[in-house]
C-alpha cells in the first residue's frame, strides 16, 4: 500500500495562498451582499418611514421582543454546529433540520401562548394580533434547507448573495406596496413573514442535498449548541432591553423612535461588518491547527473590522442630522442625538464579531454565555437607572456603557484565547484611528464653518449634503489611511487587502472587455 507523501513547503505556501485568497473572495463577496442589503434596507426604510408612524413601528418593535426571543434560539446556532463539525456527514444535516423544526414548533407556539400576557404587560390590546400574525415566523426559521451551509463551509459565498439580495428585494417590494395600501403596522408584519417565507423557498431552490426527518445526532448539537443558544438569548435580552423599559414606562412612540434609530446605527455598523464576521468562522476554522496562524488571522479580521466601522460610524454619527433628515423625514428629528451616542459605539463593538468566531473554534460556547450574561445583568440597571434619572437619554446613555464594558471583557477573552494581548486589536489598527479623528475634524469643522440646518432643508438640498459629506469623508479617511501605511514602509495588514481585492474585481472586468465579439469592435 502506497503512502502519501507530505506536502513540501511551497505546496503548502502555495495552499495557505489559496486559502488566503479564496478567504478574501468569500469576504468580499460577503460584503458586497451586505452592502447592497443593508442599501434595499435604507431604501425600504426611508420610503416607509413616511407612510407609516412612530407608534406602528413602536408597536412592531415590541411585538419583535418575544419573537425575536425565539429566533434567538435557532438563528444560526445550527448552522454554526456544520460549519464547525470537520467530517459532516448526512446524519448531522439531518439532525439540524428536524431540531430546527421542533424548535421552531415550540417558538411558534410559545409566541401564540404569551401573545395575551404581553399585550396585558404592555397596556397595548392592538399587540396581541401583531403577535398572532408574527407567530409562523419561527417554524418558517425552522424550515430552511440546512444544506444551504455547505456553500459558506466551502467558503463559497456566491448562492449566499443571491439568497440575501433576492429575498430582501422580495421584502422592499412587499413593505412598500402594503404600507401604501393598509398606512398600519400589518405592512411590517406581513413584509417579515414575507422576507422568512422567501429564505425559506430559496435555500431549498439553491442547496443541493435535501435532508430528511431523522435526528440521530442530537447530542453532538446540544453539547456545542446548547451554551451558543444561551449565549445568542442574553445578548438578545440586552438589546432588547431599552425597547421594554420604553413601551413599559413611556410610549409606543417612544419605543418606535428608539427602534428605528438603533436600526440605523446597526445597519451601518455591525449589520454592514456581520459578513466579515462569519466569513471569519469558516476562514478561521481552516488554519485553527496552528496557534501562530489563527493569532495572525484573528488580529488580520479585527484590523480589517476597525479599518471600516471606525470611519464609517464616526461619520455616520456626525452626519446623523442629514441621515435622519434623508431616511426618515423631518417628523423622526428626535432620533438624531441617538443615532449620534449608538453608532461609534456599535462601530467599535464590531471587534466582537472576531472574538466569537474564535470561541466558536474551540468550542467554549459557555464563556461566550457567561460573558453575555454578565453583561446583561449589567445592563438592566445602567439602562433603567438612566432612563429614570435622565430620560431616553440616559436610556441611551446606559445601553453605549454596556456595550463598551462588553467590548473590553470581549477583548480579554480573545487574547487568552489567541496568546495575544488585550489591546493588540486595537494596536495593529493605529492607522484606522489616526485617519478617523482626522476626518471627524475636518467634517466637524465643515459643519461649524456652514452653520447647516438639515431639518431647514429640501429633501434634495439634504441628500446633496449628506452626499457631499460622505464622499470628504471616505476621500479623507482613506488618503490619510494609505498614507500612513506608505510610511510604516506598507506593512502586511488591511491596506494591502484593500488594494488586493480592487485588484481582483479590476482583473475580472478587463477581461470582458478585451474579449468582445469582432462585429462590436469599432472601424
């Protein structure tokens, strides 16, 4: 019997190349996705949050509190058990399709069984019926094709992007033609079941294989899911939070101004970045061998996190008048000083995404439990106390603190986990926070020099500005960015990934263009 040889250096140089590539492809085409969803998503918002009121969006956010709760019990957990699982085999995608259905039985359920008791709670009787109609969208979680994760566990990201933009066309078109015909909150719930009911019909048109109702795996799953589904339910209680204590104690409207303006600052934060993140998984599963290597990785996606969100939530907090004035309309003006205190926060918290991908790795789901606990335990009496003392404000206020004491537990986790230190994420992305300051500066001055009023403004005069902010910004954040790594002598990091990927989309068009038909060629 013949034995294998093993790979020389330069076969292996040249896989970790492939790999490194194939990785930065997956990335960007993960990005790509998220930006041109995270778009449809401004888009529907903005034409939506013209037709319809704070109190419906009010209403809908705290209908989403006990749906959401039991999305948080399937939402990814077993896609996370595949991508983690080496030798898959069709026992576990059989697995995590019948577990995924119960689950999503019992949420259904369990959303029909506390729709009365929460609209009690609450004082709202219209938020029963928004529960009953929401009810399905668990068991429509529960019913997606789990083959569907063969294509990210092959870093293959390309079906991801049709799932996503397909289906999130599908939920603008829906949103805006029943907000336009009902003006009520059912536009919102019928949009959702929409949106889920789409994921649903796609995974199964994409995935190749197709599961079957047998379950012989389970225990596999609940060793690894079991701290990650507790984990994903305290950081969901978290969020939550403010949304509770605001339809509790003050308004739906309150609620819905909230709602909206979080939505916002995550969208273009931690929304925008998720992709990276979970192409961070896969890639960071593949070189979990070597200690040096996933140390290198690790601090490579974190740099590449930080080299994005920090400019992009700075100047988003900056401009949040222009934001709010463009997306929402003048009647959401109350939002802007949320927007402004949430987003640089959500920005930096995008470090965690790197940080869970590597627990995920080794398994320690229970420490990403215990963190999220701890953490909302925290953020119970920071958010209510300050909502008590200084309004929403202070509400806000409470909630940016918890994030920001969850970032540096996060950190402390990460370099035990990585034999790294807490503050080398934040080190190897010097550059990304020299550059951001620099831009802030500039548009902050630019603001005070023109003295604007976005809310004084046409719609036109507004998008023209925010606009013309956006691209000083991306203009100053990136020279100044590029510069500093020309003068480190262009050291091996974010630049250098930036540049490879325009490289690569560069290369992929010239082709096109070098191979027309003879007929089209000009005389």
């Amino acid at each position: 019997m013949t034995q294998m040889q093993p790979s020389s250096k330069p076969e292996q140089a040249a896989q970790q190349t492939s790999m490194a590539a194939k990785l930065a492809g997956g990335a960007l085409l993960n990005f790509i996705s998220m930006v041109l969803i995270r778009l449809m998503g401004l888009i529907n918002i903005a034409i939506i949050a013209r037709l319809l009121t704070p109190d419906d969006f009010g209403l809908m956010a705290l209908a989403l509190i006990a749906v959401g709760f039991v999305e948080a019990l399937i939402n990814r957990q077993f896609e996370n058990a595949l991508i983690r699982q080496q030798d898959v085999t069709a026992d576990h995608f059989n697995t995590a399709f019948c577990l995924a259905i119960l689950v999503g039985l019992f949420g259904m359920f369990m959303v029909i069984a506390s729709a009365g008791y929460l609209a009690q709670f609450f004082g709202n009787a219209e938020l029963q019926a928004v529960l009953y109609g929401l009810s399905p969208v668990p068991l429509l979680m529960g019913l997606r094709n789990p083959y569907f994760v063969n294509f990210e566990k092959n870093l293959n990201f390309r079906p991801r992007l049709k799932l996503h933009v397909r289906a999130r066309l599908v939920m603008t078109f829906t949103s805006v033609i029943t907000a336009y015909i009902l003006q009520s909150y059912w536009a919102l719930v019928i949009s959702l079941l929409t949106l889920h009911a789409t994921f649903v019909v796609l995974t199964w048109h994409l995935a190749e294989g197709r599961p079957a109702l047998r379950m012989p795996r389970w225990k596999a799953f609940f060793r690894f899911g079991g701290w990650l589904t507790l984990a994903g339910l305290a950081i969901f209680f978290q969020k939550r939070l403010p949304t509770a204590i605001l339809g509790k104690l003050a308004t739906t409207y309150e609620a819905g101004r909230f709602h909206v303006a979080n939505e916002i600052s995550t969208t273009m934060t931690q929304q925008l970045l998720s992709p990276i993140g979970e192409a961070l998984f896969p890639g960071l599963m593949s070189v979990s061998k070597s200690p040096e290597r996933l140390r290198r990785a690790y601090l490579k996606g974190q740099q590449s996190l930080l080299g994005i969100a920090l400019p992009v939530g700075t100047g988003v907090a900056i401009a949040a008048p222009e934001v709010v004035r463009v997306l929402l309309g003048a009647q959401w003006e109350a939002a802007v000083p949320i927007i402004a205190i949430l987003t640089p926060v959500s920005a930096l918290s995008t470090l965690t995404l790197g940080v869970n991908a590597i627990k995920m790795i080794d398994g320690d789901t229970r420490t990403l439990f215990l963190r999220n606990l701890f953490i909302l335990v925290l953020t119970i009496p920071l958010s209510l106390g300050g909502y008590l003392a200084f309004g929403i404000t202070g509400l806000v206020l409470g909630q940016a603190l918890g994030q920001l004491i969850n970032l540096a537990l996060t950190l402390q986790i990460a370099a035990r986990a990585t034999q790294s230190k807490l503050h080398d994420p934040l080190r190897v992305s010097w550059r990304s926070f020299v550059a951001t300051p620099v831009m802030a500066a500039t548009l902050l001055g630019i603001d005070a020099l023109g003295g604007f009023a976005p809310f004084e403004m046409s719609l036109l005069q507004a998008a023209s500005l925010l606009l013309g902010k956006a691209l000083l910004g991306a203009v100053i954040a990136g020279g100044v960015q590029m510069f500093l790594w020309r003068l480190a002598g262009r050291p091996d990091g974010f630049e250098q990934q930036v540049l490879a990927l325009v490289s690569r989309l560069i290369t992929r068009v010239k082709p096109r263009k070098n191979h027309l038909d003879p007929s089209e060629a000009p005389h």
